[in-house]
C-alpha cells in the first residue's frame, strides 16, 4: 500500500454555522465586527500533501473558498453528511472536471452518499442535452482506508439522532456537526497532536456541542492543540479567545496547520 510520509497542509475553509457569519439581517457584535476572524463561510476544511488536494465538506461557497485559496485541482472530497451547509457546493466541481476530464472521488457513509446520489439525480439521469454536470464518482467508506498515501479514519459520532462521520488522517482529526462521541469512536482519537471539532455557541445545543461541551471532551481526549469551529454568530472571535484554557483556541476562515502525515 502507498505510505505518504512527510507534512500535510489543513486550511479552514470555512469556520462557520449553517448560516454563516454575519447572519442576513443581523446587527449583533459578531455580524457588525470589522474583524475578519469575525467573518465564517459555512464549515469545511482543505487537505494538502505531495500535490494533491482534497475538500472535507462542499458547502454553499465551495466556489469563492477555492478562489480565495486559489485551489488548482480537487482530487478528493470527504462528506461528514448530507445536511445542506456541507454538500450544496456539490455542483461547483464541475468546474474542475472540466478541466481534467476526470472524475472526482466522493467518500462518505453510504447514507449520506446515497442522499447525494437521489438529490443531485440529474448528475447520473440527465433529462437534456447540453450544460455541464460535476464528474463524480460515489466510494462508501465505514473502515479506514489510504488515501494518496495517507490513511484516513473514517470517526463515527452524534450529531443528534443523525450518525455523521467525522475523519481522522495520522495526528488530526476534524469532527465539524456533533453532539456525542461514542466510547469506540474516542479510542480512535486517542493520542491526537490536533482536533477540529464543533463548538457552535455558548448556550446548549441539541444537535451540536456548545463551547463548555467541546471543552470539555478536548479536556478529556488531551490533543495537544484544538481547534473550535461551526461556530455560530453568538461568538465574538477575540472574546472567546481570550476565554478558552491554554492548548484551546477558535478556528478562523484561512487558519492553516501544518500536521506530519
């Protein structure tokens, strides 16, 4: 089996709640603030090693993230799950397979890729000729698999009633929409150097952790670095960095970690 060895690149394309920040018609703190931090397209995440680039999540401004990191080519996607903010920027990749001819490989649980398959139907049953459909290629994943060299764990946690997956790739992991994390699923994090993972207000969530929540379990999973993110328009980004315990910091649209594969 192919075995990358060397760093791996994650960008936070997006940092933000399903209705991004600033929030249409709102005037509070964060969607008023001058503060670019303060600014979150809808949550996702880039990975970059040895030439190849791969999307965790295409959310509704897939397009402008991959303008604004100025992305050459998508050689993967990774879905968390089927809900809008994470798969509406499905049909920008067309632009891509434009350019190469080829088909882009889309792994997830095979729930949430059968909703793609029955909601983006016209990709696989066109009903007319001409205009351009997304070259897309449907991998159901439920155990780890390699990547381009790089093991990727698929992490099977709660975002409510709705299993979701988040992914680990060697010492990260990035869990974007969750509530619960099994006991099975913490074992698979064990010993990371980074976690992304949910955190999307102060106030309790039914379907996501809220700060004390992400807290607590990084406090309890002890990566050396985590990275809040989903983070909704009830947070002010340098007030909660000034909150958080040390090792603990909130994600902004653009934050770059460098990671060992």
């Amino acid at each position: 089996m192919e075995s990358y060895q060397g760093e791996l690149t994650l960008t936070i394309l997006g940092s933000g709640t399903s209705v991004g920040v600033p929030m249409p018609g709102c005037s509070c703190p964060a969607c008023s603030s001058t503060d670019p931090r303060d600014s979150r397209y809808r949550a996702s995440a880039l990975l970059q090693w040895n030439g190849k680039n791969l999307v965790i999540d295409t959310g509704p401004e897939f397009r402008l993230q991959m303008l604004r990191e100025k992305v050459p080519g998508i050689d993967a996607v990774l879905y968390t799950h089927h809900h809008a903010d994470h798969i509406h920027g499905l049909d920008d990749l067309r632009s891509y397979t434009f350019l190469t001819g080829k088909s882009v490989p889309l792994y997830g649980q095979a729930d949430t890729l059968e909703w793609i398959r029955h909601h983006h139907d016209y990709i696989w049953n066109a009903v007319q000729k001409g205009g351009g459909l997304p070259l897309v290629e449907l991998c159901p994943v439920a155990q780890p698999f390699n990547l381009f060299g790089v093991d990727v764990i698929p992490v099977p946690v709660l975002h409510g009633i709705l299993p979701v997956f988040g992914y680990r790739f060697g010492g990260a992991a990035y869990i974007s929409d969750v509530s619960a994390i099994p006991v099975e699923s913490k074992r698979l994090l064990a010993g990371l150097e980074v976690l992304i993972i949910d955190a999307v207000r102060y106030r309790p969530h039914s379907t996501h952790f809220n700060v004390e929540g992400a807290v607590a379990m990084a406090q309890e999973l002890k990566p050396k670095l985590t990275i809040l993110t989903h983070l909704n328009h009830d947070i002010v980004h340098a007030k909660l960095a000034e909150e958080l315990p040390e090792g603990i910091v909130p994600a902004w649209d653009g934050m770059r970690i460098a990671l060992k594969a």
